[in-house]
C-alpha cells in the first residue's frame, strides 16, 4: 500500500488498486466541517457588527449593499445569514441586547465607583436606544417578533440595571428607592427626538438625570 497527498487528506491505495481517502495527520475528521462553521460565526458576528453601526448613521433602511461592504463581505454571504431585512434587524436588536446585558457585571468589576460603573452601563443603553431606530417600522409586518424582542430587552437588561442600582446604593452612591423600569423608562423617553432634531443631544439631560440620583 501507498499513499498519496491529496488537499487536506491522504489518498491510501492498496495492492488490488483500490483507493481510501482518510484525514491528513493534524487533521482530525469533520475539523473542515467545523473551521466552517466557526467562519460562519466570525461572518455573522461582523454582520450583525457592521449593521449596528450603519443602523447608527444611516437607519435601519440603509442599503444592504453599504452593510455588507462595510462588514468586508459580499451580498451573498449576507443573505445566506439574514434572508430578509426584518431578519437583520431583529438580529442587531438581539446582539445589542446580548452585549449591553454582559457589559453590566464587567463594568461593575472595573469601575472606580458603582456610580461610575451604572454612568457607563447607561451610556451603552443609550448608544443601545439609537441603534433600534425604526425597528418597530422595520418589523411592522411581524407584530409577534416584535413583542418577543421587547419581551427579551426587559428580561435581559433590567436585571442588569437593577445590579447596577443595588451596588451604587450599598456603595452610598445613590439614593435607595429607584426602580430599574422608571430608570429605563426615563432614559428612554429623553432620546425620543435625537434623530429628528440635530439640536438635540439627549446625553446632557440623562447626565442631569444621573446626577439627580445622588
């Protein structure tokens, strides 16, 4: 029996002339399969990456084109992820929600002070809350998903402010009695308005809000 090289394997031929073809040594069975799917993943995560930031700039009804361009992909790899817009956006909502959720505890850990953490934390929400412009238009003929994405935010993200206000109140940071809803709430009717009216910048009115907590 002999054996040639052939791509990532090794074509074993025997005496009778028969031909196998096995895994090249340091290349176990199915690594192919997963290196592709891990590629899939890394394709997503720049998708979903590149659509936050164009949904920033230019809204949820930006081109597909500029998002896939910006991602460094073509419109095919794009639509294989996300077959239609409504898919995209609830997909940037749900990786916005995922990201702002984890930011929290790290915040916490690395902070100077908890009300530096919950400063830093509410920065991120709003950045959140101008990216999901226009969702609610974007998904208007999917009412159910768009209750489920709600549903989500609350369930992801309140928990997290709710750590944040617990550990600036035990820190003697904040005034005890502020509910992560009204917080929520607060922040987000401020940002009403600021893709409308460039003389709006509602930063400097939740930073009036924070310091309100005190």
């Amino acid at each position: 029996m002999f054996h040639l090289r052939y791509g990532s394997a090794i074509r074993l031929v025997n005496g009778l002339g028969k031909e196998y073809l096995v895994p090249a040594a340091g290349q176990p069975e199915g690594a192919s399969s997963r290196s592709k799917r891990a590629d899939a993943v890394r394709n997503q995560q720049t998708l979903l990456d590149a659509a936050a930031e164009v949904f920033v700039t230019s809204g949820v009804d930006a081109p597909i084109r500029e998002i896939a361009a910006r991602a460094g992909v073509g419109l095919g790899t794009l639509y294989r992820h996300f077959p239609t817009r409504a898919d995209l956006v609830a997909a940037v909502y749900r990786h916005q929600i995922e990201a702002c959720a984890e930011a929290g505890p790290t915040l916490l850990a690395g902070a100077a002070s908890p009300f530096d953490a919950l400063r830093q934390w509410v920065d991120l929400f709003v950045d959140f809350l101008v990216t999901k412009h226009g969702l609610a238009d974007a998904l208007q003929s999917d009412s159910d998903r768009f209750a489920a994405l709600h549903t989500h935010f609350l369930d992801r993200l309140m928990p997290v402010c709710a750590q944040l206000l617990d550990a600036a109140v035990d820190a003697g940071d904040i005034r005890p009695g502020i509910q992560p809803y009204e917080l929520m709430r607060g922040i987000g009717n401020l940002c009403i308005g600021r893709d409308t009216d460039a003389r709006y910048d509602p930063r400097r009115l939740i930073e009036l809000l924070l310091r309100g907590l005190r």
